[in-house]
C-alpha cells in the first residue's frame, strides 16, 4: 500500500572540502541500517547528456559562456524533478548532494545576478531542509587544499562561501541549517543525523516549490 505520508526531500550543500561527501555517504549507511526507504541523488548528475558536457566544463575540456552553463546545470536538475516528486509520494526520502543553491552561488559568484541565477530553477520541488557543511577556505587548505576542477580555487571558495551566506538568510531555522563542518566526522554526521532522523517518518504538509 502507498504511504500516505510523502517522504522528506533533503539536500545538503557545502563548500569543496567541507565533507560532503563523506557526510552524505554516513548518512546513506545510517538510513540503510534504520531500515528507511531512501535515496541519494548528486548534481551535477554527470550520467546523463547534459551531464557529460557540464563535466567536460568542470575539467576544463570545453569552454562555455557563464550563463549557458548555468542554464545547463537547472536543465539538468529538470531532469530528474518528475522523479525527485515521484520518489517523494511513494514515501522515500529523498536526500540530494547539492542542489539549486549551488547553482546560484557558484554562478553569481561569476558576476551573474542572483535574480537572473534564480529564474531556471524557478518552480523545482523545494527541499524541506537544506543542511549547509560550512567551511573557511582556510580550513579547507589545512585539509589538503582543492582538486583540479575549475571551481576549486581559494578565491572562488571565498566568494561562494559569501553568497550561500546571503541565500540562508532568506529561510528560517527549520529550513536552512548551517552545520560547523570544521569539526570532527562523528560529531558533524551525528548533527545532520538531529536534523533528519526526525524527518524519516515522513511528512503530510505538500511539498513546496522554488523559490516560494
Ligand atoms: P561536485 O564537486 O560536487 O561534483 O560539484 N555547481 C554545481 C554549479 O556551478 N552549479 C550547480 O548547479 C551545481 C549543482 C559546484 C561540481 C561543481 O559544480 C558546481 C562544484
């Protein structure tokens, strides 16, 4: 029979290196092992066509103008939106390794506007929560340092860190929660487990929409 209760579509953001991944991952395990139906989406989603040339950007092995890519990456989440909602009312949660937020930061943070950034992904389901893993750039050298992707760079790191600051002002408490991603594995995963361990019942309140 069908859950009447919708799952809980949960997305984590964070900077490069703030875990998220790793977090992400611990999270998969401990719904496992609670028995929790669930699934965990990433975008880009670099399987499909579109991905692929959003991961030839992110190599560096194609070039593209600022705002054809970002329209790229929300076509991208488009994608999957019928199957994000349908996972959703058959009572999975639903957890996503970034999302609309990094759409828009990463690219305002090119000089894009936000209001321009936000227009694509205007109506996409509206996670419940988003849990941000925040870090300094600072912390993110002592942890190694950035990779080769054309993003991961100290500078960028810096002003994306900013916006995402600015986009969180603009949800409550319950939606948006900000996670020290500067502290221990254990202690980080057993925040994010707080924040959705509670939602793993399901929800009966209609799933929103961007940016309502
Ligand atoms: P990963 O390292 O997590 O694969 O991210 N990005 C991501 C954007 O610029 N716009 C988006 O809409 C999304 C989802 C963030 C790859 C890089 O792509 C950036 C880092």
């Amino acid at each position: 029979m069908e859950n009447p209760r919708r799952g809980a579509f949960i997305v984590v953001e964070g900077l490069d290196r703030s875990g998220k991944t790793t977090q992400v991952a611990t999270l998969k395990s401990r719904l496992e092992a609670e028995g929790i139906s669930a699934t965990i989406l990433k975008f880009p989603d670099r399987t499909t066509a579109i991905g692929q040339m959003i991961d030839s950007y992110l190599r560096s092995h194609s070039d593209l103008d600022d705002r054809a890519i970002h329209l790229l990456f929300s076509a991208n989440r488009w994608e999957l939106a019928t199957s994000i909602e349908r996972m959703l009312a058959a009572g999975t949660t639903v957890v996503c390794d970034r999302y609309a937020f990094s759409g828009v930061a990463f690219s305002s943070a090119k000089g894009l506007s936000l209001d321009w950034c936000r227009a694509p992904d205007e109506s996409l389901p509206a996670p419940d929560v988003t849990i941000f893993l925040d870090i300094t750039p600072e912390q993110a050298q002592s942890r190694g340092g950035y990779g080769e992707e054309r993003y991961e760079k100290q500078e960028v790191q810096r002003k994306v860190r900013a916006i995402f600051g600015e986009i969180s002002c603009e949800f409550n408490e319950e939606t948006w929660v900000t996670i020290d991603a500067g502290k221990e594995r254990e202690e980080v995963a057993s925040q994010v487990w707080k924040i959705v361990g509670p939602l793993t019942s399901g929800l009966s309140r209609p799933l929103k929409r961007l940016w309502h």
